[in-house]
C-alpha cells in the first residue's frame, strides 16, 4: 500500500512537567514543518498520557525525518520531558475529511 501513513508517538508525562511539553511542542511548531508533513497534533489524555500523531503524505517523508541528525523531533520531546516514547506507525487505509464551514 502506498500512500498517507501516521506516526503516532505517545508516552507518560509526569504532571509537573506537562507544561514543558506543551512548550516545547508550540516551540517546535514555529520552525518550517518538515516536507511531508500533512497535519499533526498534540493530544493530551487521562493520568498523564500524551500523543503526538503526525499525518505523513507517505512512507517516505516519515523515514526521511526519522533519518535526519538528532532523529525525530516528537519521540525526542518525550524524552527531554523524562518521559519514554512509544512510536507506531499505521498505514491509512480509508480516509475522510469533513467540510466545515465558516467558524
């Protein structure tokens, strides 16, 4: 199958140290996004768990950030907020996106 794929990469986070990620994730979004990248977003859960999911045009343009010096940006976000990342990546099969209007 060839086409959009999501990373999803989600940890932990200690409650102390939430507002670091979020920072650090609104500090991240200030730079040019990577070539590829359709859309991604930080989800915050229950008793500290946490998502970055990313949608990837493909296959290609995740491994080309996954690749790059220093890796890929969301796992290291876990990481500098003490927390251990977990990464899955799926294949989107079927995908929708609804028109809204005018907000």
């Amino acid at each position: 199958m060839s086409g959009p794929v999501l990373s999803e990469v989600s940890a932990v986070v200690a409650a102390e140290r939430e507002a670091d990620l979020v920072a650090a994730y609104r500090a991240l979004l200030t730079h040019p996004l990577p070539d590829g990248l359709v859309r991604t977003e930080l989800l915050a859960g229950e008793d500290g768990h946490w998502r970055i999911q990313s949608l990837w045009r493909d296959h290609a343009s995740l491994d080309a950030v996954r690749a790059a010096p220093g890796g890929a940006p969301a796992p290291r976000l876990f990481r500098d907020v003490g927390a251990k990342p977990s990464l899955a990546v799926f294949e989107v099969a079927v995908q929708v996106t609804a028109q809204v209007g005018p907000v």
